[in-house]
C-alpha cells in the first residue's frame, strides 16, 4: 500500500517521462513523421560526429576478476599466446607479473590486459597482476624484498640449452 506522498512522487515522475513512455507502434510513427516533416541536415556533419566519438573497448569484468586469482604460469601462459608483444616486456616480481612499456600503450591493449586481470599501478608506471596474492601495500621495494626474473629472456635461455644439448 503506497503512502499518498510515493504517490505524488509517482506521479510526478510520470509526468517528466510521460512522452517518452510509448509503445513501439506509436514510437515508429512518430519518428517517420518527424523525419518527413525535419529539415535535411548534412550526412557529412554526422558521420565525422560519430567518427570523433571514441569507442571504448569492452571488458568482461567478471572473467577479469576470475583471470586476476589465476596462478603466474598460466598468467604467462595466456600472455604469450594472447598478447606476444606485451609477454616480452613482461617481467615476475615475487608472485606478481608485471609489465612496463616504453611508451603508453593503444587504449585497446590496455583493454586487453584489463581484461586478462592486470591493472595500472600509477606508482611504479607498470601494469600488474596480482595472480592471486593480494597483500596490504608494503614500505620496501618489491624488487629489493622479491626474486625477479623476465620470462622472455627465461624462455630464450632453455631455447639456447636446448639447441646447444640437441647439437652434442
């Protein structure tokens, strides 16, 4: 049972999007009608609008909460498959992977790592990824207190032995 003042307020709420509130039939005519009767607008204005409009990049937060609790391996795992370019700038402080670039990156890329659980840490000017060790902010320097190590080079590293085994 509404009170008479939710009433009120329902009706005045009715009253500011009335017009908006129309079934699809009479939306369809009234936009043909309006169209007919509207003064012709130059399509080259429009296009370049929604051409400077910026499309944003969309990001699955709930696979990029479930990507940020995965382990390191397959963190790298799906960064060399899914995004070569940033594995090789990849590098493992302790149990977190981080990512530091020369330059800032295309707004899609950011989106990308996003996506995969990584996210900005404005004070160390790097992406970071957590995989599932989340700890209170410390006062020493993670790479001081942490093994470090680039999976790239890592990788570059077993290729050489491998080859140089493979030859003896």
């Amino acid at each position: 049972m509404k009170t008479s003042k939710q009433n009120k307020t329902d009706k005045k709420a009715q009253q500011a999007v009335g017009p908006e509130l129309k079934n699809r039939t009479e939306q369809f005519t009234e936009s043909e009608t309006e169209t007919a009767t509207a003064p012709e607008q130059n399509p080259q204005s429009e296009q370049t609008a929604t051409q400077d409009a910026p499309v944003k990049p969309y990001v699955n937060f709930a696979e990029r909460d479930f990507n940020r609790s995965l382990p390191v391996e397959k963190v790298l795992e799906k960064l060399q498959r899914w995004m070569p370019a940033q594995y090789e700038h990849a590098e493992v402080v302790g149990k977190w992977v981080w990512i530091t670039f020369p330059e800032a990156p295309a707004e899609r890329i950011r989106a990308e790592l996003s996506q995969l659980g990584f996210h900005w840490n404005n004070t160390r000017k790097c992406w970071q990824h957590p995989c599932g060790e989340t700890l209170p902010r410390g006062t020493q320097e993670p790479r001081a207190k942490y093994d470090v190590w680039f999976p790239m080079a890592d990788a570059k590293r077993r290729h050489q032995q491998e080859a140089q085994a493979a030859a003896a």
